[in-house]
C-alpha cells in the first residue's frame, strides 16, 4: 500500500473544515484550495517572527568521479550559501569557492588541467518546457579523483504542492505546521463571519515549530573539516540533506 501524502491529507482536512467532500468541489472551489495550499506554505517559509528553518539550506553532499567536471544539482537548489568543503580523507584541501561561468571556461581553454579541484561555477541546463530547469556545477580543475564534498545550499521559493511533488518540505514533522497554516488561509479565504481559531491556532504551532527548529541547530561546535577561517560556516553545525542523488 503506498503512503499517503501531504497533499491527500491536506486536501482532506480542508474538505472536513470547509464542510464539502473533494469529490463534490467545483472548478472554483479548486483554484481556491490551491491559492490556500500556497498562502499556508508562504505563511511558515516566510513567517513574521523571520525565522530561517534550518530546513531551507540543507547540505548537498555528492562525489566527484575522475575526469568529470560538470554535475547537476537537486530540483530545489537556488544557490550556494558558502564554499564547497571537502569531506572525509579529503577533508584537509582547501575549500572550493566560486568564479563566474565564463572566468572558469577561460580557464579550462587555457590549461585543460586535472587535478583537485579549487573553484566552481554555476550554469543553468537548457529547458525544453516538459521537465523543471536545474542547475549544474562546474569543476576547475577537472576532478582526478574521486572526492566526496558539500555544499550548503538555499532551497529555492516553493509554490505549492502538486501530484509530481506531493510532500511539505521540513520532513514529517513539520506536516501538522504547514496544514495548521493551510487551514488557516482556508479560514480567511472561505469563511464569511469573521473567525480566527485556525489563525490563533497556527500562530501558537508556528512558535513551537521555531522552538524545535531552533534547539536542533547546535552552536559552535568547532571547525567541520577543510582550511577555513573560524568564522566560516563550517564552526556551526549546518543540516544535512542528500538533496536527491548524488551525480
């Protein structure tokens, strides 16, 4: 049996709270449900106590392979938030920070050198409409071996729930958060007697989600690996996330 997801339950509670079953929504009620799924997501990503959940800039770890220079990012990437750092038996090169694209392709015309890598570059892949754009790291020099690395990344904006990526971000405990503020848009979008359960409900799950967010990110814990300065991200803890699989 497979499992159900957020976007099933989602629907369900707002069907239960709204009084009408999803089967007898009209084209009207659904374009409204979809605005709520969207506004409750912008409620906790971009909440007003400005809290960033340590969930929205997870680590991508992955390997490099012998004489391979570009690798594709996850579906959610937007951006690096510092140096790539080396992990494992690697862990003592320096980090791996960024030039632009095209400082990096002049660089790679002039020596088409291998060895450990020491800058990067983003591109975009071509889209052709039918699948979501990614991104796509650039090694210089060329890898000549393999290295296992990680890189702390902002996850980019999320719309809304769909059939292709049916789950909230923040893993499963955080489904009660994002449906508390689903709910809550419902309750200012379909009610037409002025009510704020769900609202006041969702303020008081939207500070106890924070409390928790905030306990998980230890402080300073000493320095992670690689040559860095002590101010460098990698002197704090960061979360961990395979982003997908590893290229």
């Amino acid at each position: 049996m497979s499992e159900t997801t957020d976007l099933a339950i989602v629907r369900s509670e707002i069907a239960s709270f709204i009084g009408t079953p999803e089967a007898r929504w009209d084209t009207r009620t659904s374009a409204d449900v979809e605005s709520a799924i969207r506004r409750g997501i912008e409620l906790v990503v971009h909440n007003t106590m400005s809290h960033q959940w340590s969930w929205m800039r997870p680590n991508h770890r992955f390997e490099t392979a012998d004489g391979q220079r570009t690798y594709t990012l996850p579906l959610d990437f937007e951006q690096f938030i510092d140096a790539i750092y080396f992990d494992g038996n690697e862990y003592g090169h320096t980090s791996i920070t960024q030039l632009p694209a095209s400082r990096i392709a002049q660089m790679y015309n002039e020596y088409e050198n291998t060895g450990v890598p020491t800058h990067y570059a983003l591109s975009v892949l071509s889209h052709d409409g039918n699948s979501r754009q990614q991104h796509q790291l650039i090694l210089h020099p060329t890898p000549d071996s393999a290295y296992s690395l990680v890189g702390p990344y902002q996850v980019g904006p999320i719309r809304s729930l769909s059939t292709e990526r049916p789950w909230f971000p923040g893993g499963p405990e955080n489904r009660e958060l994002f449906i508390s503020a689903c709910l809550a848009a419902v309750e200012s979008k379909f009610m037409d007697q002025p009510m704020t359960d769900k609202q006041t409900q969702f303020q008081s799950d939207l500070v106890g989600a924070i409390g928790r967010d905030y306990r998980r990110q230890p402080r300073n814990l000493g320095q992670l690996g690689g040559r860095t300065r002590q101010n460098d991200h990698r002197w704090k803890l960061s979360t961990t996330y395979l982003g997908g699989q590893d290229v």
